[in-house]
C-alpha cells in the first residue's frame, strides 16, 4: 500500500468523522439546549411543549453520537481508547445525562407526577452538555493537567452549553408560538451573548496554551482560512441577534446552526494532522489501508441515505406545533 | 489493588450492563416485525382490529424501546473507557462493525420511529407502514451487526497481528466466520421467540381475565402459529451450535458438559445431566451420567471423541463451571418446555376448533402462558453467560486475554459509575414496570379509528 493513499484515506475520514460530529452537535446540541432551557422555564406547559416539540427527533439525534462513535472506533481505535479511557469521568457523565434525558422525554407523557421528570430533562441535558463540554476542552489541550488546562476545560464547558442553548433557543423560535416563542427569543439573545463571550475568550486561550495551533496559525494560509471562517462566525452571530430581532421564525436558527458550522471548521483546520494535540496524530491512530476503504465503501454511501431519511424525518414533522385543548 | 481486581471490576460493570441492556432490543426486535405483520394485515384486509392491535401493542413497544435505547449508550462506549487494550487491539474490526451497526441499523430504526409513532395521519398509509418496516428491519439489522462482532470474538478469522494489533486481512472470512450463522440465528429467533412469548402470555392474560376476549384471542392465535415454527427451529439452532462449540471452542464445550477427562479411542463420552462440577479438584462431585451422550451431541456418532477440561491447560479453562453447567441446563429446559407448551396449545386448539368459548374454559393452559412471560429472558440471559462466561479466559478467542484487554483504571472510578448503572437501572426498570401495568389495565382502545391523512400535528398536553 502507498503511504500517500492512505495518508488521503485517513485525511477523508477525519473529515467524515468530523460532518458526523457537526451532525451530532447540530442535532442532539438543539434538543439538549431545549433541556437546559426547561430549567429556567416556570409554567408546565411550557415545559410540555418544549420536550414535546423534540419528541420525534432527539432519539434520531442521540444516534449520531452512536455513529460517530462507531466509525471513530472502527477508523481510529487507538484514539478511540486513548481518549474514552482517559476521560472515563466525563464520559460515563455524559452518558448518565444522556440516560436521565432520554429517559424523562419518553417518560413523563405517562406519569402522574411530571416534576420529577422535568428535572431529569434539564439536568439530565446540562449534565451531558457540560460533559461534552468538558471532553472537548481535554481534547484540544492535549489532555494536559494543570492549572491553565483546567480553566480553560472549564471555559469549553460552558461555551458548549451556551451554544447548546442559542440553538434550542432558535429551534424553539421555529417550532413554537405565543409565550414560549416571546421566551425562546429573549433565551436566544442571552445565550447569543455568553455564547460570543465564550467564544472569543476560547480563541485567546487556545493561542496561549496550545502550542500545536499556535504553529498551525502561524502557517499563512491556515490562518486566512480561519480569518474567513472567523468572519462568517462573526457574521453568522450578528445574523442571529439580527433575525431575532425581526421576529423571523427560520433564519435564527438557520444562522446559530451556520455558527456552529464555522466554529467546528475552525477547530478541526486548528487541530489537523492531530487528533489529540500533541498525543496522537491521525496516521499513528489510523486503522490499516484495507480496514478504512472497507468502512468508506460502507458508511460513505450511507451517510447521504441516512441524512436523506433524517431530513425526511423533519419534513414530515414540519412547522410551528398546534395544540389542542385537552 | 491487584490488577485482577480491577479487570474482575471492569467485568462485572460489563455484564451487569448488558445482562441489563439486552432485556429490551429483544423484544423491540420482535414486537416490531409483530407491528409490521399487524399493520400490513389492516392495510391488506382494511379490517379495523388489525388497525387496534398495531396501537395497543405499539404503546408496549415505546416503553421498551426507551429503556433499550438509554440503556445501550453504555455498552458502545464501554469498549473504549474500561476495554481500552481490546479497543487498540481489535478496533479494526470490531470498531468496524460496530460503526456498520450505528450507520446500517441503529440510525434506520431511529430516523423511522418518529414517523411510525408520531406521524399516524401525518403520512400516507403506505408510508407509515413503510416506517414500521424500517424500524422493525433496523433493529433486526442491528441484531445481526451485533452478532457478527460477538460470533468473532468466539471464533476470530479473517485477521492478523501486525505490531501487537489486528490487521483485517479478509473481510469475508472475518464476517462469515465459522459461529456467524449459528450466532445470528440462535439470537434473533431467540428474540422473535421471545416476542411471541410476551404477546401470547399478555394475550393469554386478559382471556383467563375475560376482557376483550375475542380482540385477544386473535393475537393469542397469531403468536401460537408463529411458535409452532419457532420453538422447535430454537431447539435445533441451539443443538447445532452447540455441536460447533465442542469443535471451535472445545474448553467452553466441556465446561458446560462439566466432562473432565477425554474419553479413549472407541469408547463413548457419558453426558451429565446433573452434576456438580468442582474445578480446584478437576472432577465432578457427583453426576446423573448417561454413556455415550455427550460423543452424540458434541461428535453426532456414538463414540466420538471429546475433549476433557482436564486435559485443557487450567489457565485456558473457563471460570465457573458449575455456572456455565446450570445455565445452559436451564436455557435447553426452557427451549424444551416452550415446544411442548406450543404444540400442546395446538392440540387443544384442533380440538376445540378454536373456538373463543373453549379456550376461555383452559385456564390451566391459559394460566401457564402468562406465568411463561418471564422465561425467554432467563433463557436468553443464561444463554449469554454461557456464551460469554464460557469464552474466558479470552476476550478474542484463543488471540487476547480478557485480563490484557482491560484498562487499568483506579477502582474507585469503576465501582462509581457500576453504582450509578445499578441506580439508573433500579429507576427504569420501576418505571418501566409501572408503565407496563397502567398499560395493561387501560388495556386496547376498540373504538379507535385511523386518522385522516394529513390532518395537521396536534398535541394532547398533560
């Protein structure tokens, strides 16, 4: 086998494995910001329709970190195990949110007592968006300890969660009406600005603690790239407050979903050829060339089926939700 | 802490997750290709009790699939956070097919099961049957994927090391490898038996009660014809793995058969039918034997020869062979007694013409189909052990030992989140149990009437 195919090859799978965790992170990110945004909802209706207006989707969603899962194991399984078993804590966090989420959505139509599972469905979602927070700040300061790491994990944490938050937010502009919409818009501005804050804060912080991007920001045409990306960012945000503002009921979440896009564009050009910055490269955790020709034949032709009947998914759930008396 | 310790940690957190776990995708498996027969039925014949069968046992199959879907989370992630040296080890493939199941079947059943429970009326008739197709098609699918990277694990090909890891070097060997078709079979029809055990005994329930008799009594039937092909089929899937386990696994062959010393050229092994193993002393306490058995099942010939565990190195030999002898005795005694219950229902059925009046007379018969909803899980859960616990000391058969496999992660760490499983686990299983009874006191709606199509999505709160 050639070095340069394979070096392709594992190049084409970090990307892939990057539109699925673009995906998941899309996806998952609106329903668990729609359970963080329950916490600070009062009125139980309102809660209802929140968890309701997720009902359809959120098990379709959660399954895109069952892929991505999958094919980093399969494409990457010295990443796979590097970083599962060093994050053992935050990961079995997130999935302890997950379980309480996913749990409390199926479960509260039929229960009497609903305070219960509301609880579960916000602290359940807040707990698995810190967590993935937390997981994705370890991976880009190379899993190092330390005073500066941990700040900076802990920035990623709630930058995560507030994103998480702006697309609920947005999502819930586009599915709801009357008080919960007015609500969604006002939490759509506030999660807009600790969203913007965390952002730049996390910018700086990766310029001063990663010496891997630093290096990859030096090279000039990564650094133009990111100066575009940065742009549309930039220009995705103000787009967001923008459209709220308008009271259109598409375009938010359309632009937070542009944001997110951009954002992950940029991380994944700051960290390539790494996967975990300074640990691991992507060709020393690559599976061999006939293992990752084998999943592409198999997953490649998928992805654009599986995104076809997610989408068809959405289509058939189209629209702002009706409700009727009861 | 020994390194064993933690290994054993990691173990239990490991079965104690997927002796949870599989409880649920089997009946999901099952009780969808049941939803697909139903709905396909009232699409066919436009008969409305079709129609009211697919929604009554459709609400079974939400609760179900809820806890099926939290609690499998665990189990993907576990391969990587407590099984790190397998991950590195055997990623290649395993993380392959593992990867295959998340694209090919896990997604497929998810994208599809909004549709099927939501979108009634949302969708052309056709669709949503299309939709329960899918769902119910998925979770088979990821039956099949599962088994594949389990029938590996028992009997690995298609590999080699290369720099302490696995290279695949053919993928057909590797997928067909020598358990895959026994593997899959045994466990899906596994699964589908244990559907048809569930709808029959809730079935059986409200015609022994006497509510809904006639509603009932159709699902009874239909799941009664679909036993009279399964049970029998099980029993010889089950025979027939087994025999390929004396030749591909010979250790965990004898350990069920709890057979210590292998029997000389032109005699016959005796099969134990009760014993009781005793490893440290490598010999069986005392044993109900008859001869020449066990060279019939393992060789099908009368003196066939069979491997001993004694004659098997004892760091090769599995742990806990009085479990593996009992566990397989009680899945066999359950196969056993599912035949027999089905064809003597049968009998009864012929006899009476099925008539609604004379089986509601059976309420001993009626009475054991309800106490049998149980079983299937215990057989399947003991059929794992036996797969599972039977395959040590490996986790890659005869390639990687469980103990070389395991992270070394700090104790504490491990027997925290086990608690957490076991907490979260208590919790749903409650829930889930209260669900099921409301659930089966509300009992079906037989007024229901399909929705229009395209009647915009309205919301009952509360």
């Amino acid at each position: 086998m050639s070095a340069s195919s394979h070096a392709t090859l594992t190049s084409a799978w970090f990307g892939l494995i990057g539109l699925m965790l673009v995906l998941y992170v899309v996806t998952d990110g609106f329903d668990l910001g729609i359970g963080i945004l329950s916490l600070v909802t009062r009125e139980e209706h309102d809660r209802s329709l929140m968890m309701h207006s997720i009902g359809h989707v959120w098990d379709a969603n959660e399954t895109w970190l069952v892929v991505l899962g999958g094919a980093l194991f399969g494409a990457f399984p010295a990443a796979y195990a590097l970083l599962l078993s060093t994050l053992y804590i935050p990961v079995m966090a997130m999935i302890a949110g997950l379980i309480l989420r996913g749990a409390a959505i199926e479960f509260r139509h039929p229960a009497q007592f609903k305070r219960a599972w509301d609880i579960a469905f916000g602290a359940g979602s807040l707990i698995a968006a810190l967590a993935q927070g937390v997981i994705l700040g370890r991976v880009i300061t190379g899993l190092l300890p330390g005073l500066a790491s941990g700040i900076f994990v802990a920035l990623t944490a709630l930058g995560v969660a507030s994103g998480y938050a702006l697309l609920g937010a947005t999502y819930l502009v586009k599915k709801t009406t009357g008080r919960v919409e007015q609500a969604a818009r006002n939490y759509a501005l506030g999660a807009a600005a600790t969203t913007i804050a965390a952002a730049i804060l996390l910018t700086a912080g990766t310029r001063v603690i990663s010496p891997i991007a630093q290096s990859r920001w030096n090279d000039p045409a990564v650094f133009q790239l990111l100066l575009v990306l940065g742009a549309i960012s930039a220009s995705a945000l103000a787009a967001v407050v923008w459209a709220v503002l308008a009271h259109h009921s598409h375009a938010p979440f359309r632009a937070a979903v542009l944001l997110f896009i951009s954002s992950f564009a940029g991380l994944a050009l700051s960290l390539f050829p790494d996967l975990v910055p300074g640990r691991l490269s992507l060709a020393e955790a690559a599976s061999s060339q006939s293992t990752l020709v084998f999943m592409m034949v198999g997953i490649g032709i998928l992805m654009p089926i599986m995104m076809g009947y997610n989408f068809y998914q959405y289509f058939v759930f189209r629209g702002k939700m009706q409700l009727q008396a009861h | 802490m020994a390194v064993n310790d933690i290994v054993n940690l990691s173990r239990s957190q490991f079965a104690m997750t997927a002796i949870f776990h599989i409880l649920w995708p089997i009946l999901t498996i099952s009780l969808s290709a049941f939803l697909v027969l139903v709905e396909a039925l009232w699409v066919r014949t436009r008969n409305l009790l079709y129609y009211r069968h697919a929604r009554f046992w459709a609400k079974l199959l939400v609760l179900n699939f809820v806890v099926g879907v939290v609690s499998g989370i665990p189990m993907e992630f576990q391969f990587g956070t407590n099984w790190a040296g397998f991950s590195r080890y055997a990623g290649e493939f395993v993380g392959n097919i593992l990867g295959f199941e998340g694209t090919m079947a896990f997604m497929l059943e998810a994208g599809f099961i909004g549709v099927m429970l939501y979108g009634w009326g949302r969708v052309p008739r056709g669709v949503h049957l299309f939709a329960t197709s899918m769902v119910a098609f998925g979770s088979s699918l990821s039956a099949f994927w599962i088994m594949v990277a389990n029938s590996w694990m028992q009997t690995p090909a298609g590999v080699t090391v290369v720099n302490g890891r696995l290279v695949v070097t053919d993928y057909m060997a590797a997928i067909f490898n020598p358990d895959m078709v026994w593997g899959v079979a045994h466990m899906w029809v596994g699964a589908m038996e244990t559907g048809a055990f569930v709808i029959a005994g809730i079935s059986a329930f409200y015609l022994y009660r006497r509510r809904h008799a006639e509603f009932f009594l159709r699902s009874f039937k239909l799941a009664l014809m679909a036993l009279l092909v399964i049970a029998p089929l099980q029993i010889w899937l089950g025979d027939s793995s087994g025999f390929d386990v004396f030749h591909n696994q010979p250790a965990k062959g004898a350990a069920i058969e709890g057979y210590w010393h292998t029997n000389p050229p032109g005699t016959g092994a005796a099969w134990a039918l009760l014993a009781w193993p005793d490893q440290t002393q490598q010999k069986n306490d005392w044993a109900l034997e008859l001869p020449n058995m066990l060279s019939v099942l393992g060789t099908h010939s009368l003196t066939g020869q069979v491997t001993g565990l004694a004659d098997i190195p004892r760091a090769d030999q599995p742990p806990m062979v009085p479990l593996l002898f009992y566990a397989f005795r009680l899945m066999a005694g359950i196969g056993v007694w599912f035949m027999a219950l089905a064809f003597w229902s049968a009998w009864i059925w012929r006899k009476t013409r099925g008539s609604l009046n004379s089986m509601l007379q059976q309420r001993k018969l009626l009475l054991a189909w309800v106490l049998s909803i149980p079983l299937p899980y215990i057989a399947i859960e003991s059929g794992w052990v036996v797969r599972e616990v039977g395959r040590q000391p490996w986790v890659v058969y005869g390639m990687l030992r469980t103990r070389d496999a395991a992270t070394l992660l700090p104790a504490g760490t491990v027997a925290a989140s086990m608690t957490m499983f076991a907490v979260f686990y208590a919790v749903l299983v409650t829930t889930f149990a209260v669900f099921a009874y409301k659930w089966l006191k509300q009992g079906p709606d037989l007024t229901a009437l399909p929705p229009e199509f395209s009647a915009p999505l309205k919301l009952k709160l509360g």
